[in-house]
C-alpha cells in the first residue's frame, strides 16, 4: 500500500473522476440534473433548491462536489431492462452493492409470490390493490413502518400520518442507527436537538473541531469552509483515531490557488485517541481548560447550571486515568486546551465517530460540556454542528417520523385530522426488528434506504428481515436489501420518483436547520409514481372510512399545510411554494444564550469514562470515499492507497505485534461473528481497527445505546489472527 501521508484530498484526480461520470451521463443530462432548482441528494449539508442547483444559502457557486454528481449518475440511468428479472433472486443476490447500484433505475412494481424464486413485473393497480390487502389484514400492532433520510418533508408526514392512522407507533427512521445520540445528548445539555449555527456562522468562526468524522470523504463541501478559516489565520482541530490524509490536506477544486498548489492544509493540529476512548479526551481538555484559567466564569454563573458536580468531578479526575485510557500525553492535550482558550468563537462539528457508541449519548454530552465551559453556545460564530449524513434526515424527523412524538404535537395531529392515534410508545428501529426476529412482525413498510444493510449482525439482520411475513418497499433503484433476507414470505416493491422527478414541489431541511423547496418536474421514466402519491393510494385503500381523505391529502400543498399547523418552527412553509422563501426552522439557530432547557440554562452533565477491553482490538466501521451510506460506487478507496472493500487497517505497532505484514490475509473475530480480509497498514494509535461498512457489520453486534438505541459500529472489541 502506497504511503497515504502524501496522499492530498480533492484534486485533480476527482475532477477528472466528476468529469468522466458527467460524461457517462452526458453532458445535457448532467447539467440540466446539476442546475435545475433542487436540493442536492446526498449529504445534509446542503445546496441547491430555489438559489439554483449548485448553489447554496450563501448564494456561493459552485456548491457542488463529487458525492452530489454520483447521486445524480444513479438517478438518470436508464430503467432496469425486464430479462433481468428472468434472472432468480438468487442469482442477484450474488450481485456487489456496486453491481446492484449499477443494474439501472427500477422502472416497474415487483412482486415475489411467497416461497418464489423470482420477482414478477406486475401493473400499479394490481401491486397497489395487493400491498392495500396484505396490510389491511394485518394487525396494525404487529407491523412497523421504516424511512431512510431520502425522503421529502411532504411524503415524510404522509407516511408516519398513514402509519399512526392504520394503527401503530412502530414509526422510526435511519437515525437511529446515525445521529438519534445526538439529538439525546443535546436535549439534556441545551434542551435542543439539531445544529446551533448556520452555514454563515462558518464564515466568521476562528477555530473549528473536526470531530469523528471524515468529511474530506463524507462532506466535501465543508472542506471549503476549513480552508477559509485556515486562510483567515484561524485553526481546525481534527480529533480522530485515524490520520486521514483528506483532512491533513486537500486540494479543492473550485479554489485555483488549493488546486496550482497540490493542496491546502487543512488540520493545524490532529489528535488521534484510542478507539472509544473520546470521554475520557474531552474531559482532559475540558481539565486543561480550567486549569489554564480559560473557563468563562460569566457565562457559566449567569446561563450555566449544575457546574459544581462537573468541576468536582473533573478535579477528583486523575490525569494518569485520562492518558491510559485515550493514548495522548498530557502535553498533547493541554496544547490543543491552550489553543481553545485562545480562541474567539469555535464551533464543534462532529460525526458518527461520536453516537455509534453505546456510550454515544455521552459523546455528544462531553462535546456539548466542552462548548459551554467556555460560552461557545448562544453567540454568532461558534457553536454546534452534527455533521448529519443523508440530505433530508433531519427533516424526517423533524416532521414526526419517529416513534414518540411530544404531545402537544400529538394532539393538535389529532385534532387536525379528526382521529385518535394508538396509545402504546413506538418501537425504534432496532427494536421493531428484535420483535421481528421474535416471530412478532407481521408486515413491513420501508421507504428508501438499504434497512437489511444498514443493520448491525448481518446474521441477526437476515433473521430478522427474513421472519417478515410481507416487506413493502419504495426505492429509486434495488440494493441488496431487496434481495437478501427475503425469507419465504411476500415481497413487493415499488419505483419512485427521484427529487427532481417529483411531479409537485417539496421541501428538505440541512444540517443546519435550513428549508429548501425543489421544484421535481424533470420526466425520465414515465413509469415511476411518488412516494406520497403511493401513500395516498394505500390509504385510501387500506381506510377507506378514515376521515383523512388520503388522495386529496397527498397533494404537497396541503400536507405543508398541515405541517405548518402542527410542527413547532415550520409556519413559514405553508406558503414556501408561493412565496419561494427558504427559511430557517425558528428557535434552532442560537445566537444569544437562550436554551431550551426547563430553565432555560445550558447543563453540563458528568460523563463517566467508559471501561477499556484491554485484551482486545477495538474496531470502528468506517465509510471509503467511493461511497454514500451504504450505497457502493467505487470498489476501491483513493484516500486509502487505493484499498479495497474487504481491508483491515492497522497501526505498524499492532501490525508488528500481532506478526502480521501488509496484503496478509487475516481473521477478525468479534463477540458477534469473524470476517475475512487483507491487513492493510494506516496510521492509527495503538489497539484500533478500522474496516469497511457495511461489510464489517457481521462483527457488529445488536446491543445499543440504553438512551438512543443506536448500535456501537465504532467500538467492537474484536481479535485478529492469520487466515
């Protein structure tokens, strides 16, 4: 494997590689997908809708990168042809996720009869009518309802509003196995749940933390941002356990200088921890803080509440406990401390290196005691950002796709609709699917993304999806999760409409709570149908006594109506379509310290340092720059040296310890299953491992986090041995 310390992020190479996909899709194609007004498909970050499709709140352009041109290659491709499906389901299941992403658009309802080998082509009536059955004899308490963060706003609300309507709070979302740690962790530190800043916060910040994240990979976008605050003499401060070369340095390509350079260097200090080992660093920065003088006393004496049991804690902390448990000296620590007492304004900014934790919910709350200790909350320039994956998942939850709603939301559903929702608590993700492994779920309704993938013990997953007696899909293209974990039961799955499809205008929300409208009305395959006009159809047909009218009420106006009246800080999109003002959700962006806490303060929270697994490797899962989610578009990783899908990187102590040697086959075990795969070196601290998702899944198992319930895919104690 090459040496990835010269390895520089962006450049060249993927401009060259966004230029070959343009070319792929052609250019006609590519520029009227790029620059029609509608959000960008991929990451949360953000850009597109009414400013223009590669251009972002800020009115900067271009806002686009190569994650934003490989959604869009996916979507224009042309419908699966039908000899495909004289192929068994068998014969695609030894398909790559790439081969699948690849085969083409889905372009017609499938339906495989129970038992069969085969998935069948059938007409919309007949697949509508049958999915409409199934359900309406299916016990409303024994089915669960599933969205990816690909959906709008619009079909979001339809959807839980169908599901409560039919009968159950089994309604969740991908964040569960994404940010939900998150959302806990701030709800009990600043009463809020989503970003404190906005993208103009970026503009103005003069020092930001990277935090167990790779968005040279993942964001690529905010790259841009880091460089800027760099050049303003400002500084980023990346906490991974992995040196990724991305992040070291970076060629952006819409910055001709970054390009004429051979890159910008973007990390001004990097710290790499252990493997889980975050709590304990923060609470060491957090020491260092205080004992530097660098607290701001005013802050936390007028818009602070319970410092005492924080301080104490942090003064009975025993620096030699905070260095054995993270692998960073103590000098290390108070460098980067003594540079965030320097600072001005900082912002937080951090990934699912932080909630795929069982101790996640803690992460966040460590990040969020951090920002107040120094009043990096409630101010212009500093503050939060999650760092959120797929382009509308905070938005779907922002709409009420997820098992528990607040009641005050709840009733005014209820009294809006003229109905009464089910009274027993929903179920999260990994619980509906538990109860599915029990024999208990009878049906499935599952709204883009890849939930067979996406699930953490991928023999646990295959049980689970495979007890389900009827699976109901809506998906742009097949994945794998269409055709593993099928079971002997009924299987149905109907094409949808991309974004830019949409035959009526809908509504995404960033990462930083900001509302875009994109305007849909490109035709390409005369075929597919919208996920709300789908939802509309099986109400109507599942309900036909409801008093919702589900086919009028799948029309985009009135569902933003209808959220305008009922969600807290979305009045403004009642009108979006008429006015074609994007907006900020009210009361999220915090630029005075005013908290949603009962109190109205910022909390700090003690967190305690997890135990250590000192007989064992810890491993995280990780994503390649070739890839979205769980969505493979190249099979090699070209920040990585070039390493393929089935790698194990290690630090040289590890490898030479464990007498491995670089391309060995070796065995990873892990309490929940073994994988094979290539040693391949990186720089990483000692007793850390990282693999590819979601291969890596099978060694990931299903216990979670006891307030997200999200699983530890970055924190599995494994072994590793020669094949």
């Amino acid at each position: 494997m090459p040496n990835t310390s010269q390895i520089v992020g962006g450049g060249p190479k993927k401009v060259l590689y966004t230029l070959a996909t343009i070319g792929k899709m052609g250019v006609g194609k590519a520029a009227k997908a790029l620059t029609a007004k509608n959000t960008c498909k991929a990451c949360a970050y953000g850009m597109g809708g009414q400013r223009g499709g590669m251009t972002n709140e800020l009115d900067e352009f271009p806002s686009v990168c190569n994650k934003s041109v490989q959604a869009q290659s996916t979507d224009i491709q042309p419908p699966i042809p039908h000899p495909i499906f004289e192929h068994s389901i068998d014969d695609l299941a030894e398909l790559t996720g790439r081969e699948m992403e690849h085969l083409g658009r889905l372009g017609t309802p499938l339906f495989r009869r129970a038992g069969a080998s085969h998935f069948t082509p059938i007409d919309w009536e007949s697949a509508l009518e049958h999915a409409a059955h199934r359900l309406a004899e299916t016990d409303p308490r024994r089915s669960f309802f599933y969205s990816s963060g690909r959906s709008s706003n619009e079909a979001g609300f339809l959807f839980q509003l169908l599901a409560r309507a039919y009968g159950t709070n089994n309604v969740n979302n991908c964040s569960y196995y994404c940010h939900q740690a998150t959302s806990e962790g701030l709800a009990t530190t600043i009463g809020k749940g989503t970003a404190t800043v906005e993208l103009e916060d970026l503009t103005g910040t003069d020092l930001i933390f990277v935090i167990g994240a790779n968005p040279s990979s993942n964001h690529p976008r905010f790259i841009h941002m880091l460089k800027k605050c760099r050049e303003r003499g400002g500084q980023v401060i990346v906490i991974n356990p992995a040196k990724e070369p991305g992040l070291v340095k970076f060629a952006v390509p819409k910055s001709a200088s970054s390009m004429l350079k051979g890159g910008s260097e973007i990390a001004s200090d990097y710290l790499q921890p252990r493997i889980g080992s975050d709590i304990a660093l923060f609470k060491g920065l957090a020491k260092a803080v205080v004992e530097q003088g660098r607290e701001d006393r005013a802050f936390i004496a007028a818009h602070g509440a319970d410092y005492e049991a924080f301080r104490a804690d942090l003064d009975a902390l025993d620096w030699d406990e905070i260095t054995r448990a993270c692998g960073l000296s103590r000098d290390e620590i108070a460098r980067v401390a003594a540079a965030y007492g320097r600072a001005e304004n900082a912002v937080f900014a951090w990934g699912m290196g932080m909630t795929h934790h069982i101790h996640g919910t803690a992460n966040v709350e460590a990040i969020a005691n951090l920002a107040l200790l120094r009043g990096m909350i409630g101010k212009p320039f500093a503050g939060l950002l999650p760092l959120r994956g797929h382009s509308n998942v905070q938005g779907i939850g922002t709409i009420g796709v997820k098992p528990v709603l607040a009641r005050d939301v709840l009733t005014r559903m209820e009294e809006t609709f003229g109905v009464r929702f089910p009274e027993e608590q929903g179920l999260d993700t990994m619980a509906c699917l538990k109860r599915a492994e029990a024999g208990a779920i009878d049906a499935a309704v599952i709204m883009g993304g890849n939930l067979w993938a996406a699930t953490p013990d991928t023999a646990f997953s295959t049980r689970a999806m495979e007890a389900i007696g009827f699976k109901l899909f809506l998906t742009t293209t097949l994945n794998q999760g269409h055709v593993h974990g099928l079971g002997d039961g009924e299987v149905m799955i109907l094409p949808v409409t991309a974004r830019d499809e949409e035959w009526e205008p809908t509504t995404q929300e960033s990462m930083f709570n900001f509302v875009r409208l994109s305007d849909g009305g490109i035709e390409r395959i005369g075929s597919v149908r919208p996920e709300s006009w789908i939802l509309g159809q099986l109400g109507k047909r599942i309900l036909p006594h409801s008093p919702i009218d589900f086919t009028a009420f799948s029309g985009h106006a009135r569902i933003r109506d209808a959220i305008a009246a009922i969600v807290p800080g979305m009045e403004e999109l009642a009108d979006i379509d008429v006015a074609k003002r994007e907006f900020h959700i009210r009361n999220r962006v915090l630029h005075v310290p005013e908290f949603g806490t009962m109190d109205g303060k910022g909390h700090f929270v003690v967190t305690p340092i997890p135990e250590r697994h000192e007989d064992r490797l810890m491993l995280a899962s990780v994503r390649s720059e070739g890839q979205f989610n769980s969505i493979i578009y190249e099979e090699t990783d070209s920040y990585r040296g070039k390493a393929g899908r089935q790698a194990f990187f290690l630090g040289a102590a590890d490898m030479a310890a464990h007498g491995l040697v670089e391309g060995q086959r070796v065995v990873v075990s892990s309490d929940a299953g073994r994988m094979e795969g290539v040693a391949t070196l990186f720089d990483l601290p000692a007793g850390s491992v990282l693999a590819y998702y979601p291969e890596a899944n099978v060694l990931v198992g299903t216990e979670v986090d006891a307030r997200s319930k999200t699983p530890a895919f970055k924190s599995v104690p494994v072994t590793i041995s020669p094949a």
